[in-house]
C-alpha cells in the first residue's frame, strides 16, 4: 500500500522560506504518477500547490510560480516543497499527495509567525 | 483557473436520507473528483472520473454529471458520512477545488 508522510517545521517566521519533504513507501516515485503538494488554510479553502511527475518535470500553479520549488532524492524516495518569501497567508495545513492515485499524506500543520 | 462552486455550504441529513451535493464550474470540464474529509484526517478520495468509486468506496456513493455541472448523491446517509466533501478538477491546469461542503447528522 503506498503511504505518505509529511515532515517538516511547523512554524517558520516571515519572509523566511517554508521547506517540507515527503516520504513515500510502498511504491517507487520514478514508477508513475505526479507527486503534488496541496495546503489547505484556515476556513478550508483547499489550493493545488504542484506536482513533480513520476520523470523528474514540474508544474506549479501560476499563483506561486515566483516562489516555489519542488524537488526529489530519488534514492530515499522522497519529493521535497520549497516556498519562498512566506507570509502569514501561508498559514495553512500542507499535505503531499498523488492525485492521480487518490494517495494522501495526514498533513503538517505550518504557522507563519514571527 | 477554473473556479468550482459547490452548494449547499452546509447541510443535514437523517440516516437513511438521499444527500445530493453539487459543484458548478466555471468553465467545461471533462471529469471531476469527489474528495470526504473528516476532522483531523486527510481527504479521502470517493469517486474519480466524474462516477467512479474509488476502492473501498461504499456502493451508496454515486457521482454524475458532465460539462459544467457535477454531482455526489449518498443514497442512503449515514452516521459515518458526516464530513464536508470537496469536488476537484484537472482537465485544466491548474487543478482547482470547490470551497467544501460539510454534511452533519441530524
């Protein structure tokens, strides 16, 4: 059963960037599949943040573009969010996921806070 | 983007109710994706390609629709449906979200 698992600091000042990993068992990230990273913030508002597919390309939402990053270590088998230049609108619930499989992570929780 | 609308925001239903959830969008799109999330937990994916059941999906679950409108029917409501639930697209980039609905128990 493929499982994943969000890490990562749970409070991270602004202006700063927010980093989280993804581990991911039960299945190779190479074999298939994109590999997103989806927040959810206060109020529920639920917003897709981007993908790295199972080939190592990218797709970010236009809204981010400037300041994210996703990345991957093939060999732990984990895909990694970088998001620069944080703000307190960036408080919210981050969760790593494969839409295409229906797979989620439980979700960190990450409060932007001086 | 495309923008989801979904409604009714809130509900209630009795066990053994019919609960229809619907989600307008904004633009075409070819399939959508229903999503229950319960307090504390992540979402759990009910129905993918506008009606089919993800596995371990009870058969109560059913999802329709086409073009811009879209629908999640729980035949028979139960104690544990009590969620909100989320429509979802990607037949344009980038996938968007419906703002939520939540379903209590009456």
């Amino acid at each position: 059963e493929i499982q994943l698992q969000e890490s990562g600091p749970g409070l991270v000042k602004p202006s700063q960037s927010l980093s989280l990993t993804c581990s991911v068992t039960g299945y190779t990230i190479t074999s298939g599949y994109d590999w997103s990273w989806i927040r959810k913030f206060p109020g529920n508002k639920m917003e897709w943040m981007g993908y790295i597919s199972y080939s190592g390309s990218t797709n970010y939402n236009p809204s981010l573009k400037s300041r994210i990053s996703i990345t991957r270590d093939t060999s732990k088998n984990q895909f990694f969010l970088q998001l620069n230049s944080v703000t307190t609108e960036d408080t919210a619930t981050y969760y790593c996921a494969s839409l295409t499989s229906g797979y989620w992570g439980q979700g960190v929780m990450v409060t932007v806070s001086s | 983007e495309i923008v989801l609308t979904q409604s009714p925001t809130t509900t209630a239903a009795s066990p053994g109710e019919k609960v229809t959830i619907t989600c307008l969008a904004s633009s075409s799109v070819s399939n959508m994706y229903w999503y229950q999330q319960k307090s504390g937990a992540s979402p759990k994916l009910l129905i993918y390609s506008t009606s089919s059941l993800a596995s371990g999906v009870p058969d109560r679950f059913s999802g329709s629709g086409s073009g811009t409108s879209y629908s999640l029917t729980i035949n028979t409501m139960e104690a544990e449906d009590a969620a909100t639930y989320y429509c979802q697209q990607w037949s344009s980039n980038p996938p968007t979200f419906g703002a939520g609905t939540k379903l209590e128990l009456k």
